[in-house]
C-alpha cells in the first residue's frame, strides 16, 4: 500500500535493534484518515473470505481491528494480556513473546467471543517473529473457529515470521513490506 510506505518513510523512526517506531500515525497517535485507508484496503484483500470476527491482541493492533472491522461490519474481539476481574468463565490462553517489549505475555479470550461458526481474521500493527500471531492462531485453533487471514499493517521481512507463517499455509496479507533498516541513516527499504 503505497500510501502507508510513503508515511512510514517520511514519519517512521529507525532505532537500533531492528525497531520501527510508527508511534507518530499508527500506534500511539492514530491518523485516522490513513488507518481508514488501511481498512478499505484489508476489505479489498479480504473480500473473498467469509469473515464474521477480526481477532487481534492488545495494545497496539486494536485501534487497526476497530476500523477494519467497520469496513466488514463484524465484531472485533482482542485477547487481553492480563486476567481482570470482570472476565468470568473459561478462556482460551496461550503466551505470546513480545518482539518489542522483550518479554511473554499470557493472553486470554473468553470462550464466550470464539466459537467454532466463527471465521476469522487476524489484524495487527507489526509482524516481525511471528509470535503474536502464533498466539492468535493458537487461540483460534482451541475455539474451533477457522483462520481466514492475517492482515499486518507493516512486516519485517528481514525477520522470519511471515515467511514462517506462509510456509505453513497461513495467508498472509501485508500492506507494507521492510526488506532492510538502518538505524544510522535512517534508510527504509520496502520490498516492491
């Protein structure tokens, strides 16, 4: 999506240790007029599939969920990274090993949002190990419910997830690729 690479390149932040900060447009401060954009497209891709709920994992890839979702007219659903007091009965829980914040967290569903009628779409902000979407899949599969896709605002492509998640026939839809970074000049290279 050419839109999106052309903000990521004029606002994105290289850092050291293969982080990309979009906190300015995407995951701290929301354009919306751009993630509006974003959710048209992930309409467009996923036109062909019979989604009926968008599962993503909070924090940072709701805000993507919400306005995808209204381009479906579906639900979102988002596993939590901690157990509150106002989800009762059972859940579906898995650990997901954050790139970002370097650390696992146990992240639950109640089993009241997943069943097996439930076909799926998973967004979410980033993609660079694939472990949040791992949890994800994991949770699907315990629900019953059917993967119709992966939809990731931006991929690292120079880290293995998505080719790890597609090897394993997972669809995955990425709207901007990053083949390279460099946190000394700050160069972003995208794949075409």
């Amino acid at each position: 999506m050419e839109l999106l690479k052309q903000r990521i390149k004029k606002d994105g932040i290289v850092k050291a240790g293969n982080v990309l900060k979009v906190d300015s447009f995407i995951n701290h401060q929301i354009d919306i007029e751009l993630m509006n954009e974003i959710g048209k497209e992930f309409k467009r891709i996923f036109s062909d599939a019979p989604i009926n709920k968008i599962l993503t994992v909070e924090a940072s890839g709701i805000a993507a969920a919400v306005i995808v979702a209204q381009y479906f007219n579906v639900p979102v659903v988002f596993a939590k990274k901690s157990q509150s007091i106002n989800i009762d009965g059972s859940v579906y829980s898995t650990k997901i090993e954050s790139f970002t914040h370097k650390r696992v967290y146990d992240v639950i569903v109640s089993k009241k949002y997943l069943s097996p009628s439930d076909n799926i779409l998973v967004i979410d902000d980033f993609l660079a190990n694939g472990c949040a979407v791992d949890g994800l899949i994991d949770i699907i599969n315990g629900s019953g419910a059917t993967l119709c896709g992966v939809g990731i605002l931006i991929e690292k492509g120079f880290q293995d997830g998505g080719k790890r998640l597609r090897a394993r026939g997972v669809r995955v839809e990425s709207l901007a690729i990053v083949d390279a970074m460099n946190d000394e000049t700050g160069e972003i290279v995208f794949r075409h």
